[in-house]
C-alpha cells in the first residue's frame, strides 16, 4: 500500500506539471475569436476519454488484472511525450521567481483539508492520533488557505497565484462553475457503478459501457458547440449545459431500481452527455477569454485546480452520503457488498434507492455551476491580447524576435 500511494504521488506530481499546459498552450496561440473552437475540440478529448478510461479499465480488471490500469498508461505516456516535443510550439516565456512560502502554505492546506474530508469518515469524525482530530485537521487546512491568500495579496514580488485574475468578473464566475461540475461529473459515477454491479450483477466492463452514451454524445457535439460559441455568447448554452445536467442526474436517481430497463437508464445518460458537451467549452472560453498571454499559465492552474478541488470534495461527499442513505434504507446490511457479488433479493431494492437519492447530491451542486453562469457577462473583444497566434506554428526556436518580445509592456 505504501508503494503504491508513493507511486500516485508521482503521477500527481506528473499531472500538476502537465494539465494546466493544455489550456494554458490554447490560451496563448489562439486568439480570443478562434479559441472556442479550440476548446471544443478539447472538450470532445475529455468526452472521449471519459469513454475509453471505464471501458478499458473494465477490460482490463475482467482479463489481465487490476495491475494493468497503470501499465496501460505507459505506452500512452511515451507516445504522449513524442508528440508533445515534437508538436507542441516553443512559446516566448519570461523568468520567474518562485514563491516558495506560497506553494508551502497552498499545499499545507489542500493536504490538511482534502486529506480530513476524504478520511473523516474513517475516523468517525472523531481523533486520527492523540490530540489530533478530523476537525483540527479541517480547520487547520481552512486557516492554511486563508493565510495563502493574505500572503498572495501581501506579496509584492511575483505570487504563485496572482490575485488580479478575479478581477476578471467572469473568470471567477467560470472558476465556480468549473468547480461545481467538477464535483458533480465525479460524484454522479460511483453510485451508478456500484448499482450496475452489486445490483444488477454487471461486470466493471458492461458498467463501463453505460456511459457510453454520455461520452459519444458529448464528444460529438463538443467541437460543434465550441465553434458556436466563439461566435455567439458562451453564457446561455452554459446556462442549457447546467440545467440539463442537473435535470438528467435528478431523472436518473429516480428511476434507479432493481428491474429498470436498460434502455431507460440510456435516456438520461445521453441526457447528461448533451448537457455536457454544452459546458466543458463555454465555460473554459469564459475562463480564458480576457486573460493576457502573460496570465494564461497561472489561469490556467488556477482553473484546472479549482475543477480537481470540487472532484475532491465530490468523492468525500458522495462517500458519505452513501452510507448515510444505505444506513437509512437498510440499517448498514449492505454496506460491506463488494461490487459485483449478489445482494439478498430483499436488499436490492433498498440499495438500488440508497444509489439513486445519492445522486442528488451532484444534481444539487451543478445548480451553483448554473447560478454563477446566469452572471456571466458578455464577453467583449479583448484587444489588448497581442497572441502568440504565430506560435501554433512555430518552429522550436524563433529566434531574436520572440527574445525581443519578452520585454515587451503586454508581458509586464
């Protein structure tokens, strides 16, 4: 066990390097009238992989074994570093000094409070070890962050956040948005998984493949949608996006029992994979639109980690959730079912309930994702982006040019 949490350390570490260059390379070789298309595209990615992961993680648990979810990613991983040193463009930078004492006090924090919601159930809300407890641990994690961010408002040299990004009114709104669908797309799969499995005996493969009506349609429409948005405002079809989901994961918790057709779980799920493909773009396009070339990198970070932070809070809250309403419907008899193993006839129907009112926990958090949206404001044309549109393609290095523009007053 100690091996393998090292191990998924390592992998964070990999996807902290890596995920806020994908928005943050868009950013900056797309200019803002261009860039909705761009992010559809990286939208219909995200749709298609959310297909692929389960199906190809059922497989793999089916056959080879639980070990080749991770051998899997090796092949990937080389073939994704090829194509990232030979296609990705080498983009003009400028130096910066690392904030230390505000990486130390943001990972403190997201450690103490990520770490006391995911295991406060395991400690029964009560002491981990001696004096310390899941509470002290929270709220210790609470004033961490908040000295994070009196830090980044004190700091005169270069912050590890920098706070003038939500002086943007619809990069913060988008940031909210983001986060609650980050909770609600990771939250609304377990208790579907586990109802497929413990109660209607499906295998990781066959559960897998309920999704696949969400992950065809959102990665269909993605890119159409991200063209439409780059000419039309982003806000009401985010507004349609939110709504929708919400609608499907309300649909869906109501009629999980033990003998719905499959065909009528199918409706909603492709419900919540249109819906889908009418948030991921919009609201990245909202996000990024009027940030300079010079904050696309720490925009991105920011957006990308608020989204991981809601997935975060979602998995504690889910978790809990579950068993509260398993305890409800069954006095804890199934709380131990393993995924897949049979359940007394006379507990499916208490456990196929206990799954559906769970997922009304993401279809109540998406409408936060909604409320922020309806304050979306137009976006304007940003004309003080000077883009590094000649950067999409770019030889590896551009020479005295690109050197000349990193003093340029844009960057400063």
């Amino acid at each position: 066990m100690e091996a393998l949490i090292l191990a998924r350390v390592v992998q964070g570490l990999g996807a902290a390097l890596m995920t806020p260059q994908t928005m943050s390379v868009i950013t900056r070789i797309f200019p803002p009238e261009r860039r909705g298309a761009a992010m559809g595209l990286w939208g219909s990615v995200a749709g298609i992989a959310t297909l692929i992961g389960p199906v190809l993680g059922g497989v793999l648990v089916d056959s080879a074994g639980w070990e080749w979810i991770f051998f899997i990613n090796v092949p990937v991983g080389v073939v994704g570093f090829i194509l990232a040193s030979r296609l990705v463009p080498t983009l003009p930078t400028t130096s910066r000094r690392f904030d230390m004492l505000g990486v130390f006090l943001s990972a403190a924090g997201l450690f103490c409070l990520v770490f006391g919601i995911q295991e406060g159930e395991s400690y029964d809300w009560g002491r981990i070890a001696g004096p310390l407890s899941v509470w002290s641990l929270i709220i210790t994690g609470i004033v961490l962050l908040v000295a994070f961010v009196i830090w980044q408002h004190v700091n005169r040299g270069e912050p590890l956040v920098p706070l003038t990004l939500f002086r943007d009114r619809n990069f913060s709104l988008a940031n909210t948005s983001i986060t609650a669908m980050g909770f609600s797309i990771t939250t609304m799969a377990l208790p579907l998984m586990l109802y497929a499995q413990t109660v209607r005996g499906l295998s990781p493969t066959q559960a897998a493949l309920l999704l696949t009506p969400m992950a065809v349609v959102s990665g269909v429409l993605a890119p159409f949608v991200g063209k439409y948005v780059q000419r039309n405002n982003p806000k009401y079809i985010a507004i349609a996006g939110f709504a929708g989901l919400s609608g499907a994961l309300f649909w869906l918790g109501s009629i999980l029992t033990p003998d719905v057709p499959i065909w009528q779980l199918l409706l909603p799920v492709s419900l919540l994979g249109l819906s889908s493909a009418g948030i991921w773009a919009p609201v990245s396009l909202t996000a990024t639109r009027n940030l300079a070339p010079s904050l696309a990198g720490a925009g991105s970070g920011v957006y990308n980690t608020t989204r991981q932070m809601g997935a975060v809070l979602g998995s504690a809250a889910i978790a809990a959730v579950m068993q509260s309403r398993l305890m409800a419907n069954l006095g804890g008899s199934a709380m131990g079912a393993t995924p897949g193993a049979a359940l007394p006839d006379q507990a499916r129907a208490g456990y196929a309930l206990s799954m559906g009112q769970a997922l009304y926990l993401p279809a109540v958090v998406i409408l936060l994702g909604l409320a922020a949206a309806l304050f979306f404001a137009r976006p304007q044309k940003n004309t003080a982006w000077s883009g590094d549109a000649g950067a999409a393609s770019a030889r590896k290095d551009d020479g005295p040019a690109d050197r000349r523009r990193e003093t340029t007053p844009a960057d400063s």
